[in-house]
C-alpha cells in the first residue's frame, strides 16, 4: 500500500536553522571585537527604526566596513564589522556568553557586570572612538518618526478643519474608513457637522492601526527614536561606569 501523504509536514520556510558552528563564530566575532577596541558601551533604544540605526552604523565605522547578518529577527537585529568600531544587537544570550556570566568565566576583567544587565532592547557598541565623543554624539541623537501601532500616544493630537481641507476630495473615502468624519463641502474635504476640529488621539491611550495611518497622512510624527548609554566598559583597568 503506498504511504499516505496527509500527515506529511511540509517547511514553510526556507530559513536554515543557527547551528552550534554559527552561533560559536558570532561568540568569537564579538571576543574578537572586544579585543580590537578599547571600551564597550551596553546601550538601550526606543522606537527602533532601521533607516535611522543605519546612520548611527555609519558614524561608528571605519574604512573597510564589511556587514554581516548573522541575528534570526527583524531589522532590530544587526552586527557590523568596521574597522573602527562594531555594533551587536539582537542576539542577548550569545552576548553574554562571549562576555562571560560570571567572574570566573568573563572574558575580560568585570565583563560579567555588562552580561548581568544585558536583557530586553539592547545592544553593544565596542569602540575606540574617545568616551567623551561617544556620549556626546548619543545625549544628542533623537530622530522625530511616525508612531506605530500599540504605542501609547505622548500627547493629544487635535486636527483642524484647515489641516483637512489641504487634502485632495479623492480622499474622503480613505478618511472616512480610518474613522475621520469628513465630507466634500464646497469643493474642499471638510469635517462633518461644520465642527472646527476633531481629536485623533488622546494622551496616554494606545494608538490603533488607523490612528496612526491618519497622523502619517497628516504628517504628525509621536515618536522619537532615541538610544541611551547604560554604561561603559573600560579595557584599561576593566572600569565599569553606570550612565
């Protein structure tokens, strides 16, 4: 009797999975940076956008940059090979592997206190660009965005009827199927009950999937894509400063 296909489990990706060899060579990837540069900085971020990680990736490297994509996520998830500087994100258990969990197993002096603290949204900058340009360049990184779904709105958003009305009358229907109570008056989009303004979102609420379509049609960016230093690691003495 030929055997039955039905039970067959078929791949639905072509993803090969990280092997014992792979994640081994991210561990000697990270090492090997440690010991090229002269301080690690263990770094938190908010609003992730991979357009504006990029230019922080260029600042930081040399000449001779070679990339390397060797994380399993999203664009959350990146190293980068440069001659002056390399960025780790995305992979945190390898990470503490390579700087070692314990004194007895850190790969250099006080790493451990870095792999204790190395969980959530974070990341690794190792580096030997001076302290003082390093934290200088990041207390001033702050890039405005449009805020996705399932963030919490940082203020109220109120839109007036001259804000509306700069928009083509072909687009009442999209505004109405976000939830925008427009019409065409006149020639022109216009609210609804000849109201003066309407409030898109409210602070501290949750921002749905149409909210936040309408703030990009109305150029209203809430988020801010920020990376703050935790602390610093020093080769020379093994120093570890909080930020």
């Amino acid at each position: 009797m030929p055997k039955s296909k039905r039970a067959t489990r078929v791949a639905l990706t072509k993803t090969a999975k990280k092997t014992r060899e792979h994640k081994t060579n991210y561990v000697e990837m990270v090492r090997t940076a440690i010991d090229a540069n002269n301080r690690i900085y263990l770094f938190s971020y908010e609003n992730m956008r991979s357009n504006h990680f990029k230019d922080v990736r260029l600042h930081f490297r040399g000449d001779g940059t070679t990339k390397n994509s060797m994380n399993d996520d999203d664009d959350n998830n990146d190293d980068i090979t440069t001659t002056e500087g390399r960025i780790f994100l995305g992979k945190n258990k390898l990470l503490q592997i390579a700087l070692g969990k314990t004194p007895q197993d850190e790969y250099s002096d006080n790493l451990h206190r870095l792999s204790k603290i190395l969980s959530g949204s974070v990341g690794i900058l190792c580096t030997n660009q001076s302290a003082t340009d390093v934290e200088k360049y990041f207390a001033q990184l702050a890039v405005e965005d449009f805020a996705r779904s399932g963030a919490v709105a940082p203020r109220t958003v109120m839109l007036t009827q001259e804000q509306v009305e700069t928009h083509p009358v072909n687009m009442v229907e999209q505004f109405r199927k976000l939830g925008m109570p427009v019409e065409v008056k006149n020639g022109r989009v216009a609210f609804i009950g000849e109201r003066g303004e309407w409030e898109v979102c409210r602070e501290g609420k949750e921002l749905s999937v149409e909210q936040c379509k309408i703030l990009v049609h109305m150029g209203v960016k809430l988020a801010v894509f920020k990376i703050g230093l935790e602390c610093r690691w020093e080769k020379d003495g093994g120093m570890v400063e909080e930020l």
